[in-house]
C-alpha cells in the first residue's frame, strides 16, 4: 500500500507543478495587459468561487464514487481545457472574460482533487504515519514550487505561454498514468446503523452530512473559524504578491522570490516530517503567530532580498500550520464521510476567501496604493517607516494584517476547548 501511496502522490506532484506552470504564465499575462491589481484578483476570485460552490457537492462525489475514477476525470477535464486555452492563444482569442470563464470551470474540477486526495491517503495510510507523510508530501510539493517559477520563466522566454500550456497538458497525462496503476480502497458506505438521522435519507441530507458531523463537535467548530479569520486575511494579503513584486521589481526577480517562498515550504515540510509534532494544536498557534510576525516584516520591506526571506521564513511554518491541521482532522473523522467533512470543511474555512479576492485588488488600487505615493495621505508617516511609491499600499496591507492575525491567534491560545481539541475529541483511526 506504500508503493500505491507513494505513485499516487508522485503523479499529483508532477500535475501541482503543470498547474502552477500555467498559474505563473497565465498571471503574468492578465498583470502585464492590465496594469491593475484588481484584474488580477478578479482571476483568483473567479477560481476561488466555483472552488467554493462545487465543495458540498465535490465532497457527496468523493464519498459515494471510486475516489480514483473522481481524480481520473478530473485530469482529463483540466487538460481538455488547458487545450482550449492553447487554441484561444494560437488564434489570438483569448481575453479576461474568456480566461476567466476556463478558470472557474478549473476551480470546480479542483474542488473534486483535494477531498479525494486528502481522503484516500487515510484510507492507504495507518494513522502512525500521516503527521510524516504530510510533511514529505508538503515538501514535495514546495520543492515543486521551486521548480515552477524558474521553469515557467526559462519556458515563456523560449516557448511563450502556449508551450508552458503544452508542458502543463504532459502532466495531467502522467498524472492519469500513475491513477491508472495505482489501487485506493474503497471506505465503508454510509449506513443508516451509523447514522440513522432520517435527513440523512434524502440526497440533500446526504450532503449536509459532512456539515452536521462538524457542528455536533465543538471544538472542531472553533478551528474552522480560526483558520476561517485566518484565510480570509491572509488570502486577501497573498493574492497581492505578485502585483506588489511586480511593481518593485520583473517577471525575473518575481520567480527567485516565489522559489525562496517554496524553499521555506521544503524547510517546513522536512521538520514537520522529521519532528512529526504531537501536540499539533500548540504548534498550529506557535508557528500562526511565526508566520503573523512575518507577514509584519515582509510588507514593511522594499528590498527584494528581505522580501525573499520574509517569504522563505513565513512558508516555512506554512506545512507546519496545513499539516497538523490536515491531520487532525484525519485522525478525527471517520474515513466514510471524510470526502463530505472535508468539502464542509473546505466551505467554512475558505468560504470567506473569494470575497477577499474580490475586494482586495480595489483596496489595493483605489485606497492603499494612493494613499502610500508620496503626497498620499500616509507618505508623511506610515510612509517614513515602510517606504512611498508603487507597491508601498499593498505592503501596508500585509503590515496590518499580520497585525490582526497576531491579535486573534494570541486570543485564541486562551480558548481552553480548542487549545485542548485533541484530547476532548477522540480519534477515529
């Protein structure tokens, strides 16, 4: 079964790396032709939102479907549209709208990956290696990271955007070839001896199952609503990277900074694999507040190089954070309805974040940005510790946020039933 595993997150790492081939390609695009960071967030946005809508239905799919078949599917479908988007480029078609179009259909193919990955490793995996191997995974896919920027630039200068496309079609393909010779175990139906609520009869109880199994455990609650503030702050913040880096520096300084970002990753990952924490909880506030106070430096820096290593220092706690979370609720969930809590999961903790999406590119442009030139209303005093100009509004964005997110997790270390969930909920597995 290790072997299985194993082939089966080498082919989700090879098709990660395609994607944010295309991801880095395609932002540089829409950044270039635009100018605006409100275009650019309109593109996450877009993904983000279907993501979200598709996530209690993805879940239902994961739980009542080969979980195999649902990642087969959706490769092929992702690459189907990867080849639209080639076809748009080569005819000179391809717009905002049409993009962003692909892109939301993108993000509800998406929305059936993660609950079928993220379930099917409890089901190949015993629960003594999962804190381990969500660390290597996480490394992996950081290093991943690495590779992408780098490639993406080396490959635009070469082939242009279709051929970083090309790249990212090949990938889907070796994906599918890994799904096809790999064997997932099928978990338990629901049965109505386990859960005999007559709601959960009906195909839309069904799908609420995965919400009702949350809301009936207290503490697993108020994690959702942290990571929940959480997400929506830091996604609002992160989604402005590029254009702040962008409009400091180019395409190539871009690429060695989201590298060092995922070089933090492979750090991350590598001692959450060797260390494999067991009070997980402690260390998802400790390393919350780490990456909080990071986010503080990052944005009050002008320099690419203490840009790079605020970035490197904050994804360092990053699979630190993701992981122990990950795991805990893989430990705490029976395996027959993870697909269907995890998609509910997914809903509460970044439900929030297509609307930060959407309101971070005008905060950027029409409020932080002018504010931060240099007869803005804040040059004479923010603007003396963190600097004027182009990029200074959204760096006073990550400043204050960090600041939030310092303020809510040093209150949430005083909630006694989540810093004690793991010991008040007991494990599944």
């Amino acid at each position: 079964m290790m072997l299985n595993y194993i082939i089966l997150s080498l082919g989700q790492i090879v098709s990660f790396i395609g994607s944010q081939l295309s991801s880095f390609a395609l932002g540089v695009w829409v950044y270039q032709r635009t100018k605006t960071a409100t275009q650019f967030t309109l593109i996450s946005f877009l993904f983000a939102l279907a993501d979200i809508l598709f996530s209690p239905i993805s879940g239902w799919v994961v739980d009542n479907y080969d979980r195999r078949r649902v990642m087969i599917l959706n490769d092929i479908g992702a690459a189907f549209f990867a080849m639209i988007l080639v076809g748009l480029l080569i005819t000179q078609n391809l717009s905002f709208w049409n993009l962003g179009l692909i892109v939301s259909i993108n993000g509800a193919l998406g929305s059936l990956r993660g609950p079928a990955f993220t379930a099917s490793t409890t089901l190949m995996l015993p629960k003594k290696h999962l804190i381990r191997a969500n660390g290597i995974l996480t490394m992996a896919f950081s290093m991943g990271g690495i590779v992408a920027p780098t490639l993406a630039g080396i490959l635009i200068n070469a082939m242009g955007i279709n051929g970083v496309l090309i790249v990212d079609i090949f990938t889907f393909v070796f994906s599918i070839g890994t799904l096809l010779i790999v064997h997932i175990p099928n978990a338990a139906k629901l049965s109505n001896e386990n859960y005999s609520d007559k709601m959960f009869l009906s195909l839309i109880g069904e799908r609420l199952l995965g919400m009702k199994y949350v809301i009936q455990h207290r503490g697993l609650i108020i994690l959702l609503i942290y990571f929940m503030i959480q997400s929506f702050i830091t996604f609002t913040t992160l989604v402005l990277l590029v254009p702040m880096l962008l409009s400091l520096s180019d395409p190539k300084i871009l690429g060695r900074i989201l590298s060092a970002a995922a070089g933090g990753g492979i750090l991350g990952g590598l001692v959450m694999a060797i260390w494999g924490p067991r009070k997980r909880m402690w260390a998802i506030l400790g390393f919350g507040i780490f990456q909080e106070v990071l986010m503080v430096f990052t944005g009050s820096m002008v320099n690419p190089l203490f840009i790079g290593i605020g970035f490197f220092l904050f994804f360092l706690g990053a699979p630190i954070v993701a992981g122990c979370d990950t795991v805990i609720w893989q430990c705490k969930i029976p395996p027959e309805i993870q697909g269907r809590v995890f998609g509910a999961r997914r809903i509460i903790t970044m439900g929030s974040v297509p609307i930060g999406y959407l309101i971070a590119g005008p905060l950027a442009d029409y409020i932080f940005e002018p504010m931060m030139m240099p007869n803005g209303a804040l040059a004479g005093t923010v603007g003396k510790i963190i600097g004027v100009g182009k990029g200074r509004g959204i760096g006073l964005m990550f400043v204050l946020g960090g600041i939030i997110l310092m303020i809510i997790t040093t209150i949430a270390f005083f909630i006694p039933r989540l810093r004690n969930l793991e010991d008040e909920i007991p494990d599944v597995i």
